[in-house]
C-alpha cells in the first residue's frame, strides 16, 4: 500500500529548521547579542561619548533621559527579540528597527557637515549596529517557519 508523504509531512512536528535545513538557533544568537549590545549603545554610550566629543558637551542625564525616550518602542519590543519565535512580532520588529535605521541614517548624515570625525564615528557605529540588527531579523524570519505553518498550528 502506497503513503501519500503530503499527508505525513503535514502531521510532521515542526523541527528548529525552516525548508532551507539551516539552524535556527545561530541567528536568534546573533540577532539577541546585537540587539542587546545596540540598546546599551544607544542608552548610555552614544549619549557619554557624545558629551566627551562634542565640543558643546552636552549633558550627560539629559542625553540619557532622551534616549530613554527615543527606546521606548525598542524596550517594548525586547521581550520579543529575546524570544525569538514568533514571525508575526518579529516582522512588527523589523518594520519598527527599520524605522529607527532610517533615522540614524538621517542623524548621521546631518552630522556630516559641522561634526568632527570622532563624532561621526559615535553615529556610524549606531548605524550599522541597526543595519546588523535588520538583516538578523530578516535572516531570522526567513528560517523561521513560514506564518501559514505557524498559524495552521494554533488553529488545528
């Protein structure tokens, strides 16, 4: 008697690895590592160095409390990136990471003209620990499996 693999691949347990065959758990490593070195980065680095680097210096507190302001969303969605599983949070993640990438690139672009190099070297770095966080998330969601699979789960 023949078996109809479509059948038996549906009622398969989903495994760590998406259709690619590629781990999991390597990117989640990575994608958490980056987010959590990037918040801390961005909260009390960015705003120290650039009090220690502009010659205006800025306050320290005042630079950290706007920060604070600035990583709200980004502290909502901690929980998530830490986790790491579920596709539906995680693209609300990249879009809101997307967001935050666009904005640092504005910051950095203004601060070409009229900044020394030190400083421009504070927002690069911001920049491309969002860059990094972004191609995480999508390499991530791309192994993850696909929403229908996810949401055939719960349902059935």
């Amino acid at each position: 008697m023949a078996t109809n693999r479509s059948k038996n691949k549906a009622n398969a347990p989903v495994e760590n690895t998406a259709d690619t065959g590629k781990p999991i758990a390597p990117m989640r490593q990575r994608l958490l590592l980056t987010w959590l070195v990037w918040v801390a980065y961005r909260l009390l680095a960015l705003p120290i160095m650039i009090s220690v680097f502009n010659p205006t210096s800025p306050d320290i507190i005042g630079g950290i409390a706007w920060q604070a302001l600035w990583l709200i969303p980004a502290f909502i969605l901690t929980p998530v990136i830490l986790r790491g599983r579920s596709p539906y949070m995680l693209l609300i993640g990249s879009m809101l990471t997307l967001v935050y990438l666009g904005a640092s690139g504005v910051v950095l672009f203004t601060r070409v003209y009229g900044s020394s190099m030190i400083e421009i070297m504070v927002y690069l770095l911001d920049f491309v620990l969002l860059f990094l966080i972004n191609t995480w998330l999508f390499l991530l969601l791309k192994r993850l499996p696909s929403m229908v699979v996810s949401l055939g789960k719960r349902c059935g």
